[in-house]
C-alpha cells in the first residue's frame, strides 16, 4: 500500500492485488493491536542482510520522521513505550486506514481476494495499444498487462494469517537468487533434559540479558515456555542464533551475585529464598533445585547458604550469570515475527529496488533479504523500501 499510494501520487496507473480479503492482516494484529509502527532510532545496523550496507539508500530516504509526519497529517496519536519503539495510542487499525486513505486518494484499484496463477515477462514490450507493457499476469478473475510489477508479497512467517512463499516462487522463476530462508524473531525450543521443570510456570518474565557467542545481546525480558524459552530478549538473539551453537543468559544483569554472597556470607537463609529476592520466586526454586543437582549439590539442597563453600558460590554464580545451553530448534514459522533471508539484494537496486536485470520487476519489504530487529523496524523497512519503489515504478 505504501507503494501503490506514492505510484499513484505520481499519476500511474496502479492495481494492488492481494489474496487475502482483508488488507495488512500483520499490521492489524501486531504490537498487541497498537502497531510497533517504527522506531525513532532506525539504522543499518538494527537489520540483518548478507549484504549490510543495501538497506542505507531507502532508510536514508524515508526515515522514520517521515512516516511520523503521515501519522500526524491523518491524525493518529501515537506514544513512545521504551528504546524508540513507538505505538498507536489507540488500535493498528487506524494504520491501515490511513494506508486505505492514501492509496484511495492517489486513485489505487484494489482486486482482492485475488490469486495469482501465472507471470509472464517480454523486455521487448507487446504490440498494439499494450505498447511498451512488459508484463502480463494471469488471476482467476483477469489478465492483467502491466509496464511494472512489485512484488510485495512478505516472507513465511505468520502462515495462519496467509503467508506463503509466493514472493520467492516469483524470484526463481526469474532466475533471482534467494538466501537461505529460517524463522526470525522467534523462540527457541531447548531438550527437557536441559532445562528444569519449568511446566507450571509458562509466562514468568526475567530481565536478563542474553548473548550469542560474546558477538551480540540483548538485555530485555524473557519467557519461560513448556518448550523452552521466549520473551523479547529471546526474539531477538534468536535472528543471530545458529543450529549447533549455545547462547548464554545473565539472569541478573543488574546485580553481581558474587557481591551478594559476600554480604550474606554468613546468612541463615536458604539458597532459593536468598535468591528470591532478586528473581521470581517461583522460578528460583524450580532453578536452584536444577543447579545443585547439576552440580553434584543436592545435599545442599534445604541448607542454609553459609555451609556453602567457596566453590560452591562460585559455581552458582557462573551459571547465574551466564548459564549456557544449546537450543534444539526455532518454535518455526507459525510463531515466528518475521522470515530471515528473502531475494537476494545483489540483484536488487538499493535505490530503487528494481532487479537490476529485469527491467520493471521490483521486490519490496520482508520478502527481501533485510531483516529487521525487534522493536518497530521491520515496518519502517516496509514503509522505506515500498517508498523508494512506489517513487519509480
């Protein structure tokens, strides 16, 4: 839509076609409803692509003070909630009618629901009054001819709500390369016999701060889960995260345990009501009970935290600050936020997002190679790059 409106302002003729019978199904049910629309502190770094450096040109162009500007110019009230993250005051709806509102004004045509059966491309152009057309493109309702094609068809995730791999059937046909495709911003499933019992207490959140191989973390909440874990902290290691690697969790990040056992060095408490202190009760029981078996401690168990040695404590606060496990898997695309990998940007202008060798065919969004963290830039990317498109189609 973003696309369509700004071709449309140009005075093209455009035509969205969209399988679903509702338009931007992702946008109305994220953010709780109220759309992590973008983010105030959008860069190239908060974006994951095999090629870093393509996602500058549109984000430069169509920043996210841009698109605060169409939200006031309509009249949404929008507030910050933390790091830059900013969210409609009242339902993601009012995006989306905002979206309707300017493809509307910029004279879209919508054919929807509308599937797509058959492209098909002549860089020659065809003859008679479809003169310098490139492109026909076969629906159950129509043949459509058409001088340019944007595919803005989104990534696997969300399958429930209609994604498919649509968008990369497109690109193979034309002989564009994808990248690997996994689940992003998703969470991690972990063995049982590598967590403790955690079945009673799905939705306990811990501020932590969890890291992959010392190369990135994020300090944010995470989840306990029946199949392991989730939470924000998760969602986004999880986009770094590679099968066969571990990733590490600080449970107090904000506090050094060490310094605790110094100062209740001597205390009567035990262990797990010691730690309460710091962390869900719930949780730290459930944990202690998981660490003193894990290390050889289980006599320890009901005593009181001054029997424990020193190297006890020591081994307690190593795993308390960074307690290492490998994830076995993603929790997939059904749960997943977005789709890493996507249409290779080698092939893609970063200015204009046009395949560099097939004239008039562009790809936009999440079905390209650009992933963003969690946190409101996945739509800014959306908003950016159907902008860059939508100013030369």
């Amino acid at each position: 839509m973003m696309c369509a409106a700004e071709a449309g302002k140009r005075g093209r003729s455009v035509l969205l076609v969209d399988h679903a019978s509702r338009p931007a199904e992702k946008i109305r049910i994220s953010g709780g409803g109220r759309c992590n629309f973008t983010n105030l502190h959008t860069g190239a770094d908060n974006f994951l692509s095999s090629n870093p450096h393509f996602c500058r040109s549109a984000l430069a162009r169509y920043t996210p003070h841009d698109f605060i500007a169409l939200l006031e110019k309509h009249n949404i009230r929008y507030h910050e909630k933390k790091n830059g993250q900013l969210f409609c005051n009242n339902s993601a709806q009012q995006i989306i009618e905002m979206l309707m509102h300017e493809c509307n004004f910029a004279g879209v045509s919508f054919q929807s629901p509308s599937t797509v059966s058959k492209i098909e491309y002549s860089g020659c152009g065809f003859s008679g009054q479809n003169r310098h057309k490139r492109f026909v493109i076969q629906t159950e309702r129509n043949t459509l001819v058409a001088h340019s094609l944007v595919i803005a068809t989104g990534g696997l995730s969300l399958p429930q709500i209609g994604a498919s791999d649509f968008g990369y059937q497109i690109a193979r046909q034309f002989d564009i390369p994808v990248t690997p495709l996994r689940p992003g911003l998703v969470g991690l499933t972990v063995s049982s016999d590598k967590l403790p019992d955690f079945q009673n207490m799905p939705g306990v959140a811990i501020d932590s701060r969890v890291s992959w191989q010392n190369k990135i973390s994020f300090r944010e909440n995470l989840l306990l889960t029946h199949r392991g874990f989730s939470g924000p902290a998760i969602l986004q290691i999880s986009s770094y995260w590679k099968p066969g690697t571990t990733i590490s969790i600080d449970l107090l990040p904000q506090n050094s345990l060490q310094e605790i056992f110094i100062t209740q060095r001597h205390s009567k408490q035990q262990l797990h009501n010691l730690l309460a202190d710091f962390l869900p009760k719930r949780f730290v029981k459930i944990w202690c009970d998981f660490v003193l078996e894990h290390l050889s401690l289980s006599h320890l168990k009901d005593a009181p935290v001054s029997q424990y040695n020193n190297t006890a404590l020591s081994q307690i606060t190593e795993l308390i600050h960074n307690w290492e496990f490998a994830p076995n898997g993603t929790m997939g695309y059904k749960k997943a936020e977005v789709t890493l990998g996507g249409v290779d940007t080698h092939a893609l202008s970063s200015s204009t997002m046009e395949v560099k060798q097939i004239p008039g065919l562009y790809f936009i969004g999440e079905v390209v190679d650009v992933t963003g963290q969690l946190g409101g830039f996945n739509f800014q990317w959306a908003w950016s790059s159907g902008h860059a498109a939508g100013q030369v189609v």
